[in-house]
C-alpha cells in the first residue's frame, strides 16, 4: 500500500483563499476527495474557498491556471484517471500531470496534486478519503499546497 510514512503536514493557513478546481468522472471518488480537501481546508482555518467542477482531468491545468492567475493563494487539483485498455490512460495521465507542473512554476502558485492514476476503481476508492479507505489523497494536496504556500511567503 502506498501512503506509508506520509508526513504529517497539518497547516495553518486562516486567510488563505483557495480554489479546488474538481473533476466531473467518477462521482464517488470525486465526492471523497472533495469532502476530504474542505475538511483540510476548514482545519487550516481556511474559510476563503471557491470549488468549481472540471469535465475532465485532462482540463485541469487550464481552469487551475485561470484561478491562480485570478490571486488565489493555492489551487487543489483533484481528479481520477483509472487505465483502461488503451493508451488513453498515460495520454491523460502525463498531459494533466506535466500541465499542473507547468501552472505551477509560471504562476508561482502551488497547486496541491490530488490527481489518482490507478489500475482500477478498488485503488481509487482506497485513496479517496472515504470511510473505508487506507489514504485521503485530497487532504493531502490541500496539506501540500497549504504548506508550499507558507513556506514561500516566509521566503519573500
């Protein structure tokens, strides 16, 4: 199982604002990531939050490239790709990964990476935050991007 040795990034951030920018697929991952990125969020202090839904995972680089450039102090980026039996999978996969690091670097903003790339539905679920999962992906990119944030405001 992946997950082991995590660090625990728990983060203040009270007046922070934030955008998760969401998938449309796979309502009931979709639904555990999110849940689990406000839950983050709410413990940080965080109160400034806008979510909006993306079709796809494919188009979350351009929405989380639009609301970093709009003053947002982080952007969380939560979507599902599970592989299927074409080359899709690693199209998507690398287009949406590599476009979330570029938004990243030319805007200056963190963006918290809760993008799943799994085999099947099974992992998904085991990393979506919900009650019978091992791991809670979309905490963890609100923790990552909450923490890269503070840090890059001690730096300036």
């Amino acid at each position: 199982m992946s997950g082991g040795g995590a660090p625990d990034l728990s983060v203040a951030a009270a007046g922070a604002r934030v955008a998760i920018v969401a998938s449309s697929w796979h309502t009931e991952v979709m639904d555990g990531l999110i849940g689990g990125a406000q839950r983050a969020l709410a413990d940080a202090g965080v109160t400034d939050v806008t979510l909006v839904r993306a079709p796809g995972s494919f188009e979350l680089p351009i929405i989380c490239q639009a609301y970093a450039r709009q003053g947002f102090d982080a952007v969380i980026a939560l979507g599902v790709i599970i592989r299927g039996g074409t080359p899709h999978f690693e199209y998507v996969s690398a287009a949406a990964t590599d476009g979330l690091n570029r938004v990243a670097l030319d805007t200056g903003v963190p963006i918290g990476f809760g993008l799943l790339t799994c085999d099947d539905d099974a992992q998904a679920l085991d990393r979506a935050g919900l009650p019978d999962s091992h791991e809670n992906k979309g905490r963890e990119a609100v923790e990552a991007a909450l923490t890269t944030r503070n840090l890059l405001r001690a730096l300036a």
